[in-house]
C-alpha cells in the first residue's frame, strides 16, 4: 500500500468535508434565521450617452449584506425594466449576482430604442401631461428555477404645455408695411387645448380672439405655424380660412398647430443633452387683406409662444451629464461597488421642477440626486433558498 497517496488522500478527503460542511452551515444558518437576508435598499437610475438612434439608462441597485461574510450567487440573475405609462422602454439583465459585506452597489446598462419616443410621447399628452415612470426587477435562481420580484420604484412626472398658451393680455399684430398703418389688429385673448392624439399627430387647438383697430374691413385669408423644440423643427402648416373682421369688431380665429410625433426622437436627443430641458417655440404668421386690398404675409410675432419644459424622469435631472450626440453607450456596465454604510430611510420630498416621486418606499434626496430606500422586499436570498 502507498501510505502517500493515503495520506494525500485523506487529506484532499478532509478539506473537502470541511468546505462542504462550511457550506451547509452558512446555508443552513440562512434557512434557520441565524444570519440576516441580504435585502434591495436602494435604486438608482440616470441617462448615460444618448446618440440619434440609442440612449443609455444607467441603474444601479444597493444590497445590503448584514453577515460578516460576503456571498457569491452565481446562479443568480437580476432583470430589470423601465417603463413609461406602461410603455416598455429599456431592458437590461445582470449575471452572476456577488454581494460583499454591507452595501453592495451593482450596477447595470441597459438600451432605450429612440424610436419609442413618439409613442411615450403621445401617451403623456393623452394622460393629462403625465407619465409614470417604472423601474421593475426580477431576481431569478437558475438552480432552483424560481424568480422574486422585487418592489417597482414609481415615479410621476407632468408637464404643463398647453395651459401655458392661454393669456388675455393685448398683443398688437404689426405689419411693418408701408402700405398699411400699425397696428393692422389687436390680439386680446389666446387659448390652447390639446387634440385628439394618434400615433403619428399630436394636435394643439389654437383660438385668438381679435380686435380690428380700424374702420376698413381685415381679412384672414390663412393663418400658418412653424413649431421648433430646442430647434428642432417637429411641425409646419397653414390653415385656410377667410375670417373677415369689420372695422371696430372682434372675431376668433382659430388654427389646429400639429406636432409630427416621427420627429420626436430627434427632439429627444437634445433634450437629454440640455439636462432634459426644452426651449418649446411656435412661430405664427398670417395672410391679411386689409380694405380688400392686396394679400400680404404678416408676422404674428406678437403670439409667438416659447415655453421652457423641464423634465425630471428619475428624480436626478442635475446629475444626468453623459448625454453627448454620438456617444458610445458605454459606461460602467458590471462594476460593483462595496461599502460599509446603510441607506438611512427619509420622507418622499418634491424636486425643484414641482414632480413628485411616487414610490413604494421611502425617499431620501441629496443634490440633484435622489435614491429610494425599500424598507422590505423579502431579500435576494429570498430568490435562492430552498423553501421552509
């Protein structure tokens, strides 16, 4: 007999006893209570890199690992959604879950396609100007084939475009011709109301209420529009009508102002890369006769209307800085963070631009960022243990 081998063999026999009943302890300690559940405290989401087909949506979710000892769930995999009034907006999945002692900040990527922009876009203005925003995940055990879904963080975002247009202050309408005398009509009211949406249109109603001046008769032959967001030109037109307003009268034009929602992805694009910050401007014009003399194009530039839409869609406007025209999407996709402090549990507060984070847990904000803390979700573990 070999008394090495023996004794070789003993010992590799010995060691793999130990790891084997280490591992039964540590798992058995999970299954028993005597070592806490690691648990989601925190997640966090903000626009990377966005170019003229992709953006980035950067997440990253905070563990809390109570144990003294740190736990590789190879069989683990955390897939996640964000969604926009139900819309699905970006997918990611992370591999391989390993979660240190304390908190443990994993980090994922995932891809939104620009071209779903124009249907969120129609279902916020059909929604009232508002949107809901959901982040959602699924921690999934591939071992044993069950799947934890994790409480969603919902957020609420509006907007307040077409109330803006609504004024009754006097405008004067200039013509700068010298073929007629300014100014050709007073504008003494204006108002705005969405139309009926469809995937392709977004209608704003317009209606002015106008005042003629002068003695001799004014006629509206056509009223046009040219609609710009951050530049981007998103709609162009002009209505006919004839509106005669008689010397010393008031009449309501009105005109339909359309937005071509395929434009809207190019619009999206700038206006990540002005921190979610749109600069909203309709340029009118008008054909007037005025005394049944000859039809000359006036600027309206009385009614143009320039609103600023500010968006906050994860609650960390300020921090969104990465979004650069071409950009690689890449980013700080796998890495994972360790720390030894907790998230401490705060109150739902209100960003600077009047959106409120609606969530199902509590939330704690800093500068420019904020970061929801789940008081319970039944732990990552929760995904992996056998049953009691």
């Amino acid at each position: 007999m070999d008394l090495r081998a023996l004794a070789f063999g003993s010992t590799l026999k010995t060691a793999l006893t130990v790891v084997l009943a280490g591992s039964l302890v540590v798992g058995g300690s999970f299954a028993v209570g005597l070592l806490g559940l690691p648990s989601v405290v925190a997640t966090e989401n903000a626009f990377g890199d966005v170019n003229e087909t992709t953006t980035t949506v950067e997440t990253a979710m905070t563990v809390h690992n109570p144990n003294p000892i740190a736990v590789r769930l190879g069989g683990v995999s955390v897939n996640y959604t964000v969604s926009m009034n139900d819309i699905g907006m970006a997918y990611g999945q992370k591999e391989g879950v390993e979660i240190g002692t304390g908190n443990t900040t994993l980090r994922f990527e995932s891809y939104l396609r620009n071209e779903r922009i124009p249907n969120w876009w129609a279902s916020h203005v059909s929604n009232g100007e508002e949107t809901t925003v959901q982040v959602a995940a699924d921690v999934r055990s591939g071992t044993l084939g069950r799947t934890v879904h994790v409480t969603p963080v919902t957020r609420t975002v509006s907007t307040n475009i077409s109330d803006q247009f609504n004024s009754t202050a006097d405008r004067p309408v200039n013509a700068g011709s010298p073929l007629v005398e300014d100014p050709v009509l007073v504008v003494r009211e204006t108002r705005a109301h969405w139309g009926t949406v469809t995937a392709t249109e977004t209608p704003l109603e317009t209606s002015f209420v106008v005042y003629n001046p002068k003695a001799t008769p004014v006629t509206f032959g056509s009223l046009g529009y040219n609609i710009t967001m951050n530049g981007v030109d998103v709609g162009e037109g002009e209505s006919e009508q004839a509106v005669v307003i008689p010397g010393g009268a008031t009449r309501t034009v009105q005109a339909s102002t359309v937005l071509e929602n395929r434009r809207l992805d190019e619009w999206w694009v700038t206006h990540l890369q002005h921190n979610q910050t749109t600069d909203l401007r309709i340029d009118f014009y008008a054909r007037l006769s005025v005394g049944g003399g000859e039809s000359i194009r006036v600027p309206l530039r009385g009614l143009t209307y320039e609103k600023t839409i500010h968006t906050d869609i994860f609650g960390n406007a300020n921090a969104s800085t990465n979004a650069t025209a071409g950009g690689s999407g890449g980013g700080s996709s796998g890495e994972e963070t360790t720390t030894s402090d907790t998230t401490e549990d705060g109150t739902t507060s209100t960003t600077e631009d009047g959106t409120t984070a609606t969530t199902t847990s509590t939330t704690s904000t800093t500068e420019g960022a904020t970061t929801t803390t789940t008081t319970s979700d039944g732990g990552l573990l929760g995904a992996v243990r056998e049953p009691a």
